[in-house]
C-alpha cells in the first residue's frame, strides 16, 4: 500500500515539476547569428580577484616645472640659421640656433646658441629673421621623460590619501596603454570654488606619449580585499532597487542563449562590481550589448524552438522536457484528436494526467476502507448481519 502512494505522489510531484514556468521564458533571450553580431555581444567570465575600493577624481598632465629650460642669448642680433622647432627632440649642448651680432664687423660675429638641457621643444618665440634680445627666451625645451598628473579630489575623501597612495591613471588620448601613478604630494591650496584639493601624482612617461595638458581620469586606491566574486561594471544592468545581469546558457547547444539573472551587489569601483549573489565563479556574463539586450524581449528564437534544434526532441513552450503523458497526448493528436479542435494539447493534458492520477488514489483508497480489514474472505464477501442471505424458498 505504502509502495502505490509512494508512486502516485512522485508521479503527481513529477507532472507539477513540468508544469510551465512563465519566468523561464520570460527571462530567457534567444538571438540568432546575426542578431549577435549587430549588437556587439560580448562576454566575460565572473572570477573572484582582489576587490580594491577606489575614489574617482579627474585631472590633467603637466610637466615637471624642475624639468624645463630655456634657450637664450647673451648678446643682441639677429637669429640667422634655426635648426629647432615646437616638437623637435633635442639634447644638452646641441646648437639650435646661430645669431647674427649687433656687435659692428664685416661681416658682422655670428654667435651659436646651444641648449642647457635634453627634452622636447615646447616653445619657439622667435623665428628666423627676427631680433632677440637677452632677456628674451628663443626656446622652451622640457624633459618629458617624467611627468606629474594632477587630480583634483573632493576634500571629503583627501583625508583616506597618503603619500605612496597608487592610482590608476587612464588617458582618453592614449586609450591604448593604463599608467599607474604614486601620489607625491598634495598642493598648497584647496580650490573654494569646486571644494577640491590638487593631488599630485608622479607618473613614468618612458615613450613620450604623455603630453601636459591632457585630460586625466584617476582611480585612485584607498582599500583592498581579496577573493571577491565581481563582473565588469558594463554587464549590471537595471535600477538601484532591481539589479541583473545577462548570463550566456551554459549548455554549449544553445549557442546564442542568455538568461536574466537577478544578482545582489556590494561595493563598486570605477571597473569592477561586487556579487553577494545570484551567480556563480566562471559564469558568463555579458558586458558590451549588455544594455540592448534589456530590450531585446524574448529575442529572435523562442525557448522552444531553440531547445528543440539542440537538443533533437521536442519540448515545452517553457524549455521542459515532455512527460509521458504529453508525449502520448503528441502522438494522438498526430492522429487529429488535437488538431481537430485546433489547438495542441500542452498546459490542460498535465492538468488531466494530475486530475487522473489524483482519482486513481481515491478510489484505491476507498478500494482499501472496503477491503480484508472489514470481514471479507478470501473467495468472496462475507455475510451482513443487518442483512442475511435469504434462505432458499421451500419447493
């Protein structure tokens, strides 16, 4: 007895298990190729990584002021040969320039002027043919070799910087390459206006592609913890209250599958985002096309069809797989039981299968109540005392 209840609860269990779930599908976006294609779809694994809590700022370059010098004459003519210009790398004690002399001579003495230091020609104020004067300055040359870039962080969070403190420096001009900075000092003064105060950090300029005046974008690293599960800031999507990501399916045959997935976030930086959960370490989650995914809908291909051609059967609208019952129900509408009354049997077969297996049990357990436990004998009923067999009439 106990066997068949056992059986009949995990049957009924097993049709509600494959009952459709509206969520699946409604969060499932299946594309095709080209669809992938035109939006850019991009993913990354979710990794744990050392979690740093940053403080955004933004800056600019500016050369080292200890590293210029200028060019310049001693006497006064008139510049004559220019062998420099704005750009031209030069250095110490090379001739740049040659001066005629006001001095009188016939010709008149022809004076070189050389460089004092190495660098980049920043400046040129005269140019072939004119007068230079001693307190004038011809050229501007600066050693770019090492530059300092200059954040302007709000006074709130200048009291978590100390020197030493590393940045991340990114240069929308040289997008190719990352800096990393170390902070030397902070400036002289607070500006009132924007309620920031300068912090001047030191930054390795090897190749030269660092020019001052460029803009700067600082995250600057005042914590550290390690193992934090986190994804790009791209791939969180939604709004304060309801944050998700976009996770490609795991199943390799559903190819261009990704599912809505609710997460809870920590702490953000300006790159990464922490996942308290609702993923897993080495799930796929999208970062660019993140966004037009939200708005994709069901995409391109609904769920059914999608598992349909990967996995080779077919199956519920919601992505489960056919129970017993529903393939039966499949093969006899192929016979026109279904498609006479045009439609398929789907949601209302699972409700007639529990509706069957439910009847089924009551009825064995009324079976039962009526059964050996109340009289009844092996070959038959036994006899009611209420009510006796009448005995055979007298002939």
């Amino acid at each position: 007895m106990k066997r068949i209840l056992l059986f009949l609860f995990c049957s009924v269990r097993l049709i509600a298990e494959e009952a459709i779930d509206p969520k699946r599908a409604a969060n499932t976006v299946i594309l095709d190729e080209v669809r992938v294609q035109n939006l850019g779809i991009e993913t990354v694994e979710a990794e744990e990584t050392d979690f740093e809590e940053t403080v955004f700022a933004l800056g600019r370059v500016e050369a080292i002021p200890a590293r210029r010098s200028g060019v310049s004459s001693r006497a006064a003519g008139r510049i004559v040969e220019l062998n420099a210009t704005v750009g031209d790398t030069v250095e110490a004690g090379v001739e740049v320039a040659k001066l005629e002399s006001r001095q009188p001579g016939s010709p008149p003495p022809i004076i070189p002027i050389k460089t004092t230091g190495r660098g980049i020609v920043t400046k040129s104020n005269v140019a072939l043919g004119e007068p230079l004067e001693p307190e004038q300055t011809l050229m501007e040359i600066t050693d770019l070799n090492e530059v300092h870039v200059i954040a302007r962080v709000p006074e709130h969070q200048a009291g978590r910087l100390k020197p030493g403190t590393v940045a991340h420096i990114k240069l929308p001009a040289v997008p190719e390459e990352k800096f990393d900075g170390e902070l030397l000092r902070f400036g002289t003064e607070a500006d009132r206006a924007s309620g920031t105060v300068d912090a001047i950090f030191k930054l390795p300029n090897p190749n030269l592609t660092i020019r001052p005046g460029m803009l700067a974008e600082f995250s600057i690293v005042v914590g550290m913890r390690e193992g934090i599960l986190s994804v790009p800031r791209a791939a969180l999507q939604g709004d304060a209250a309801n944050r998700y990501v976009f996770v490609k399916d795991s199943d390799p045959r559903m190819k261009f599958a990704y599912i809505k997935s609710p997460v809870v976030i920590g702490q953000m930086n300006t790159t990464l985002v922490e996942i308290v959960s609702g993923i897993l370490v080495a799930d796929e989650v999208v970062t660019r096309g993140a966004y037009s995914l939200a708005f994709a809908g069901g995409g391109s291909v609904s769920l059914k069809e999608a598992l349909d051609a990967a996995h080779g059967h077919e199956h519920n609208e919601d992505g489960s797989e056919l129970t017993a019952a529903q393939k039966a129900a499949k093969e006899a509408a192929k016979g026109g039981g279904s498609e006479a009354h045009g439609h398929e049997e789907g949601g209302g077969m699972i409700w007639k299968v529990s509706t069957g297996v439910l009847a089924a049990l009551l009825a064995f357990t009324t079976l039962k109540k009526r059964g050996p436990g109340d009289g009844e004998k092996p070959g038959g009923k036994s006899p009611s005392k209420s009510n006796p067999e009448p005995k055979p009439e007298a002939v």
